[in-house]
C-alpha cells in the first residue's frame, strides 16, 4: 500500500466584487499528492481545487464570471485573475 503527502499549493487569485461593490480577493488552491518512497521518485498527483476568500470563507466557482459562498447568500463577481497557474504540481 502507497503512501501519499498531501501539500495545498496556491495556484491563482481572483479579484472579486460583491453587490455592493465591496472588493475582495478568492484564492485558488490545488492538493497535490506526493507518494512517499525512499528509493524510487515518483511523479505528483493533481488533486482538487479548492476556493477560498482572503479571510479564508470557503467559495465555489459556480460559473467562469463569479463565485458563490457555499451556503448561497453571497455572490462574488469577478473583476480579473491577478495570477492564473495551470498547476503548482
């Protein structure tokens, strides 16, 4: 049985406003797997994309232009990605 690191490496940030044109910044995060090995490397593993604002409130990209808190009651639109990175890993 394989043994796996699990490191979350920042991978993008989005600015963001809300209706009342507050701005606020998500960031992006991609899990990538690490299988541990004393003698052999072996390449990473992408795993999920997790979405977080800058005061670490989890969101969800809900459709390319905005991102919605997870329990709904707000709405973020984006204004443009600072950085945007295929992958960390």
């Amino acid at each position: 049985m394989a043994t796996y690191e699990s490191v979350l490496q920042e991978t993008g940030r989005f600015d963001v406003v809300d209706a009342r044109e507050r701005a606020h910044t998500v960031i992006e995060s991609t899990e990538c797997l690490y299988r541990v090995s004393i003698s052999k490397r072996y390449p990473p593993i992408r795993g999920a994309v997790s979405y977080r604002l800058q005061d670490g409130t989890p969101v969800r990209r809900s459709h390319r232009g905005f991102f919605d808190t997870l329990d709904g009651l707000k709405r973020f639109f984006l204004v443009h990605a600072v950085e945007s990175h295929e992958s960390a890993c």
